[in-house]
C-alpha cells in the first residue's frame, strides 16, 4: 500500500521540474563474449547500445509522432540506468539486461554479454566520459 | 473584446469531461500499441489497457472505464517500479484520476473541483517549468539547453547535436521557453490569449517530439486542453 501511494503521488502531486538541471548523463554500452568469464581481464569491445543514427528524415520524425516503440524503450532503459546509479536494484538491472538480450542474436558465436554504463558530463567546456558501472556476464539466451 | 468573448463556443463542463477522455483514450491507444512488441506480461497488460480505452472512447461506462485504468495505470506503476516514460505517463495519470473523480465525486461542484484541479496542474506544468529554468544560471547563459543538445540522452539523431554548436540559438531558444512557460498563467485572462498560448504550447511539445522523440508528451497533454478551456469559461470570463 505504501509503495503503491509512493508511486502514484508524484503523479498526483507532479513538480514538473522538467530540465531544471542538466546532469550527467548515462550511457549503455553492450559487449559479447564468447565465454561467460572472457571479460574478467579486460574489456574488449564495447559498443553503443542502440546507437542514435546520424540523419532522420522528415517522413521518419513525423512518423515517429504516431510509432516511437524503439525510442521510447531506449528513454525507459535510460531511466533504469539513472536509477541504477542513484540506487541499485536487481528491477533496473533485470530490464536493462533482459531488453538487450532480447534485441541480440542468440545463434551468434558469442552467445554472452556484459553491459556497462558511462556517465558522460561537461567538465569546463570538455566532455568526459566515465565507466560508473559493469554488469554481471548474461546469457544472450536467457537475459 | 466583449464581442470576441461573446462570439466564443461555451464548454460545458460535460463537454470539456467528454472531451477529455476521448483525448486521453486515444493517447493511451497510442502508447499502448507501442508495447505490444513486448514481452508476453508486458504486453498483457497494455492489451487490457486497450480493451479499456475502447471503452472509455464509446463514452458507456466513463466512471468504470476510469477507474479500470486508474487501477490498470498503478499495476503498470508497480511493473516498471516507477513511470515508463516519465512526465508523459505522470499526466496521463493525472488526467485519468481527475476524469475518474469527475465521474465519482458525490456532487457537480466536486466534479468541478477535480477538473479543475487538472486545469490547474496543466497551467502548473508550464509555470513551474519555467520557474525552476529561470531561477538556474545555466539556462539563464543558454549553458543547459547546449547541454541538452551536446551530451543528454534526447537528441534522436547526431546531427540534432550540432545545434550545441550555436550559441546564439541555444541562448535564443532558452529565453524563449523560458518567458513562455512564465507568462503561460496569464493567458487565463482571455480567450484570445489562452487559445494563442496553447496553440505555441502544442507547437513547443511538437518540437520536443521532433527533436528528442519525446511524442508521447505531445499526444497527452493535447488531451489536458480541454479542461483549462472550461475552467477559464468557470472561472475568468
């Protein structure tokens, strides 16, 4: 009951703070492995989960007005990974992983991953990019 | 000005609710088709959603329709521990518990109260919005808004990201939202005005939607419009 009104009242209540500050900002990053403990001594090939594309044209934004899954998933994921870094819990890491490993292919050679998150902030006028978390290795077939 | 207010529709209360809930119907339709790529307990409940916007949309059963996605919108709370897609989904559940309170409350000046109650919230979220930006160096300097643009998680493709790279239009764009959001209350004061503020309001979400992907937002404050129009008729004029 308590949870349940802790969820509900900010939407009751709202404080529609929207951007008020611009923090750090957290990125997915996935790599595969061919082995459950292959990146133990090192992490190799770490590659933007859902990398935005370079260009979209006008027909793709308008569209998107209407069928926006994807993106909408990927702003979810997003949320996870901020609540992930302000308070670990087993929900947020549970749907990072099971959402990348639903969107892997599991007949590929490397049938594990680990996903990490790095929190990309402006220091001065320079961007920096830091590694604020790894996760536990995954079966791409069982997330 | 007499002539213009006099020249405009009246929205009854009853309009403005019906309204309302035919907006927020189809926002919900919207959204939940986007999870029925899903996983099957994720899906499962957004078919149900469906089922229940359906419902409200035939306008039968207004009061059980509400009430099934107040109690639908907390199991999907409790799923995503949290809303799945931040504002957009809080609105949408303040829309929906005002419209299920407009329907429940005991008498016509309760049902009043919590739709105004939601015109209230809609006037805040722009308000406040402002407030808490204006009240920031950061978006004062047009800082936030590069930021936005330079390293946040929202611009939907790359070269949305050089818009960082002009200083002049960031600052400009700053000030702009900015002085819109603060003076929005006072569009309450006339019809003109009000239906020119919503009318920038809606062109400002079209651009989040555009720019950061952020089309929810867009359809589900549409659906919030009617009930300011109604209060500022209750209320102003």
């Amino acid at each position: 009951m308590l949870k349940s009104l802790a969820l509900i009242a900010p939407a009751l209540i709202p404080s529609w703070r929207f951007f008020d500050r611009i923090t750090a900002s957290p990125r997915i990053e996935v790599a595969r492995m061919a082995q459950e403990d292959d990146l133990a001594t090192g992490a190799t090939g770490w590659r933007e989960f859902r990398p935005r594309p370079q260009s979209l044209s006008l027909t793709a934004l308008l569209r998107r007005l209407f069928w926006n899954p994807v993106w909408n998933e990927t702003l979810f994921l997003t949320s996870c990974a901020e609540r992930l870094l302000e308070k670990p819990t087993a929900h947020s890491i549970d749907e990072i992983a099971s959402r990348i490993a639903a969107g892997l292919d599991p007949r590929a050679a490397e049938p594990f991953f680990r996903f990490r998150l790095v929190l990309i902030s402006r220091e001065g006028d320079a961007l920096q990019k830091e590694v604020v978390y790894v996760s536990s290795p995954y079966s791409v077939t069982k997330g | 000005m007499a002539d213009v207010i006099a020249s405009l529709p009246v929205l009854s209360f009853d309009t403005a609710q019906r309204v309302t809930e035919i907006l927020l119907a189809l926002a919900f339709l919207q959204q939940s088709a986007e999870h029925l790529r899903a996983a099957a307990k994720e899906r499962n409940l957004f078919v149900f959603r469906i089922a229940l916007c359906i419902l409200l949309l035939t306008g039968m059963a207004s009061l059980w329709a509400t009430a099934g996605l107040a109690l639908l919108g907390l199991l999907i709370l409790h799923r995503f521990q949290g809303p799945y897609n931040g504002g957009s989904d809080r609105m949408g559940l303040l829309i929906l518990f005002c419209l299920c309170l407009s329907h429940a409350a005991p008498s016509q000046i309760w049902r009043e109260v919590a739709l105004g109650y939601l015109a209230l919230q809609l006037m805040l979220s722009y308000f406040i919005s402002g407030w808490v930006k204006i009240v920031n160096p950061d978006w004062r300097s047009g800082r936030a808004l590069r930021d936005v643009f330079e390293f946040s998680a929202y611009p939907v493709c790359e070269n949305f990201r050089s818009i960082a790279t002009h200083p002049r239009i960031v600052f400009a764009g700053s000030w702009a939202v900015m002085l819109f959001e603060l003076v929005f209350p006072t569009t309450l004061l006339h019809p003109v005005a009000l239906i020119a503020g919503l009318s920038i309001a809606a062109l400002f979400h079209l651009a989040n939607a555009i720019l950061f992907g952020l089309n929810r937002f867009f359809w589900i404050w549409l659906a919030a419009y009617p009930s300011i129009f109604w209060f500022q008729q209750r209320v102003f004029l």
